[in-house]
C-alpha cells in the first residue's frame, strides 16, 4: 500500500510539473524608444521637414514610440493586438478617427492547412512593403530611410500567405484598404492589393520584392497607383552588412488617363560591428519624386533629394540600445525653413535615442 501511495504521489507531481513548464501560448512585450533631435535649420514650429515621420520634434526630449502588445500563438490561431502613442504615431496616424489613432496592430491568423504553413490573417497589420519598420531597435541606422518614411509603415486588410518547409521561401497576396489606411478614404469603393515574395537562398541572404496596386482617393478622382519595392539585405562576414534597397512607383496624372507621374528612390546601408557591443551604420540614399506625388513641394524641380547618414550604436544591455546620428539631406530646390523663415536647400539633422524592449 505504502509503494502504492508513493507511486501515486510521484505520478500527480510530474504531472503537476508537466503543466508549470508547459509554454503558454499568450505572450506580452513592449517597447520604448525616446529621442532628442537637433535640426540646424531651427525651425520655428520645433517640427521636422514634413516628409519625415520618426522623431519629428526638434530640440526637445520626446518619446518616438512606445507600445505594449500582446500575442497569441498556437498550431492553428494567432492573434496580435499592440496599443501605442508617440510622436510617430501621431504623425503615422493623423488620418485615423479616434482611437484607430493608437492601434498599431491588430489581427488574427487562421492557420488553413495542417500539413502546409499557409495562413489567413486579418486585421491592422504591419506593411509587407520595405527593409525598415517602426521598432527602431531593429534597423541598421538611427533615422528611417526616405523611402520607409514615404511608403506604408502599416496596412489593414486580409492576408494569404505560405512559408515553405525549408523557410527559404515567403509567399503572400493580400486585400487592402489603401495606402496606409486603417479606415478608407470617404468616397473610396475600391480595394487595393499586394503581394510580397521573399527568397533566402542562405542564413546570409535575403531577398525581397513586394507590390501595390491601388487607388487611395476618392472614386470622383480615382488614380490608379502601382508601386513595386525591392531589397537584399547581405551579411557580408562577422562584421559587415549590407542593405540595398531600389523603390518605383507609377499613378495616374487624372482619372482614366494612360499617363502617369512616376517617382522612385534608392538606398545603400553598410553596417560594421566593431565590438560585441558596439556597431557603426553608414547610409547613401536617392529620392526623385518629381511630379509630387508623394511628397509635394511646389517647386519647379520637386522633390529630388539626396540623403546621407553615419551613426553609432552602443548595446547597453541586450535589449536596451543608446544611438546617435548625424544626417545631412541636400537638394536641388530650396524647400527647408529655418528660423528666419529663409528657404534652404540643406537640412542638417544630430539625433540620440534610447531604445528598450521587453
């Protein structure tokens, strides 16, 4: 009897312990980024050029983008839901009504084979466009791109998407709101679409292409826009790599026309980790949008803009990172501001953060 009661023992505390190290499927992170930016133009609005939308306050302390999220995730549903305010979001998400300001995503996925990794996820949702995203911690330089800056950062819509076995290959199509929309424009009855297509031959390589086809305007001025985003990221050793980045756009000049105003951009990163703690980003970019259509200057020549950038990178700890970064933008029309109100064709830009995530 007694051997009885010990069997009986052993066997309700390994299942006791069984179910302590059983992992949950819920999860819960966050992320603060604050910053303090200095522009030499000094502007007198204390607000940064209007085609940039991270760190946009000038010689202040601020916060760019803090969330908390929490995450689901089992064989065959997942779910996110990430709440957020800063000051990228209130540039991000000027557009949005009320509390749509502060979703920065939200969607489930239904898993829709069991021998396949092919799922359908549907909600607000990260951009399938582009090499950068919000989480400064995770890009190579300080600053965001020109062409992260002007191109979705998230979407709303359903996705379908497929990662092979050997996760070498990412497929997915999806049905969007528009460019960057939560809620479509007023009058808009007409989805968007995209597609995204990522190859990684190695744990070195990834290549990227992803589409939109789409109007983000009114049906009474409907443009057709097409806009294609292709990037390789290259671990080049232990120490070096690289992003190359190369974005083309296309959109009607008016409703129902064959001619279209194109714009395009380009964007070399090198990265270098010095030490294990310690890493340096350097970045040469192009940005040619000539007709205005996504940035409009009113100037003769548009906006073609030339962008470079050094900073360096300290990790404090694993998951709390101090940068800094000059950058210097140059263009060919005079459309910076500075404090006495002149127009300028240089903007000079030193920018600090302190980044943590949990």
């Amino acid at each position: 009897m007694k051997k009885l009661i010990t069997g009986i023992i052993l066997l309700i505390g390994t299942g006791a312990m069984a179910q302590e190290t059983k992992t949950s499927p819920i999860s819960i992170s966050g992320y603060v980024e604050t910053y303090y930016n200095y522009d030499f133009n000094r502007p007198l609005n204390n607000t940064m050029p209007p085609f940039l939308y991270n760190f946009t306050r000038n010689n202040e302390v601020n916060l760019n983008l803090g969330y908390i999220k929490a995450a689901y995730s089992s064989d065959k549903v997942r779910g996110n839901f990430t709440f957020a305010t800063g000051t990228y979001m209130n540039a991000n998400y000027s557009a949005e009504p009320g509390l749509l300001k502060n979703i920065y995503e939200a969607n489930i996925g239904v898993r829709l084979s069991s021998k396949n990794n092919l799922w359908i996820d549907a909600g607000v949702l990260p951009s399938h466009i582009g090499w950068e995203s919000a989480k400064g911690i995770d890009n190579p330089t300080l600053s965001r791109s020109l062409a992260a800056e002007n191109s979705p950062y998230f979407e709303t819509g359903a996705r379908l998407s497929y990662t092979s076995k050997s996760e070498k290959w990412y497929l997915s199509a999806m049905i969007l709101n528009g460019w960057q929309r939560i809620q479509r424009v007023d009058g808009n009855t007409t989805p968007a679409f995209g597609t995204q297509v990522t190859f990684k031959p190695s744990s070195k390589i990834t290549l990227n292409s992803s589409t939109f086809i789409g109007n983000d305007k009114p049906d009474s001025v409907r443009k057709m826009r097409y806009f294609h985003d292709f990037y390789g990221i290259f671990q080049l050793s232990d120490k070096w790599a690289a992003t190359l980045g190369f974005d083309i756009g296309a959109e009607q000049k008016t409703k129902g026309s064959s001619n279209f105003n194109t714009w395009y951009t380009s964007a070399l990163i090198l990265k270098y980790a010095a030490t294990s703690k310690t890493s340096i980003g350097v970045r040469a970019e192009y940005y040619d949008d000539k007709n205005g259509v996504i940035i409009a200057t009113n100037t003769p020549n548009g906006f073609k803009t030339w962008g470079f950038s050094a900073n360096v990178d300290y990790n404090i700890l694993s998951n709390l990172m101090w940068r800094a970064e000059i950058r210097s933008l140059n263009r060919k029309d005079d459309i910076f501001v500075n404090n006495d109100n002149k127009a300028l064709g240089h903007n000079i830009a030193l920018t600090t953060s302190l980044a943590f995530s949990f």
